[in-house]
C-alpha cells in the first residue's frame, strides 16, 4: 500500500518551519548554545536585580520604573526588527535572550507583588 503525497497546507508548513528550527538548534555549536543560554540566565537575573534597586531608589515610584524598563526592552525589539533580517548573528541572538529573561523576571516579579 503506498501513502498519498502530503497536501501543501498552512499547518503542514508551520510543522515544516518548526522541525527545521528544532535541527537547527540541534546542529548549530556549543559555544552559540552556551552563549544563549548564558544570556537567557543573565537577562533574569539583571532584571530580577534591576526591578529589586529601582523599584527602592527610583524618584517617581513604581510607574516610572515600568515606564524606563517598558521602553528600554521596546527599543531593542524595534532595534531588532529594523536591522536584522531573517538570519540573525551571535550577537543579537545574545541581546534578544538578555531581553527575554529581563521581561521574564519582571513578568514574575509582577506575580509575586501581586499587581
């Protein structure tokens, strides 16, 4: 019995995208996983530590912390969008880890403030 060739649909090419990014965090070298990895970790706990100090020392309180942080991480993510294409390099692969593992530390510092 011979299988039927797969139709080319929506969902078909998103498992497709999804395995080729799966290879390719398997293929790529040690030092660009380490190095992610490194960044994710150092992103949390800079913006563990950022929200802790700022949050004690900031003039305007608690709004003008979240404004600066807000605006800081929308840079970046604009930054990013506007000068890499599809491929990205070491280095923004590194800022875009850094930032995901702040807003992951301020998103759980939010949880346990209860706000």
């Amino acid at each position: 019995m011979t299988r039927l060739p797969m139709q080319r649909t929506r969902f078909q090419g998103l498992i497709s995208r999804l395995g080729g990014r799966a290879a390719g965090l398997v293929r790529r070298s040690w030092r660009t996983g380490s190095l992610s990895a490194l960044a994710l970790l150092l992103g949390f706990f800079s913006g563990q530590n950022l929200t802790s100090f700022l949050l004690l020392t900031a003039p305007g309180g608690r709004p003008v912390v979240v404004f600066g942080l807000l605006l800081v991480l929308e840079t970046a993510v604009r930054l990013r969008t506007r000068l890499v294409g599809a491929e990205a390099s070491l280095g923004w692969v590194i800022v875009d880890n850094l930032r995901i593992g702040a807003t992951y530390a301020i998103v759980l510092e939010a949880f346990k403030l209860g706000t």
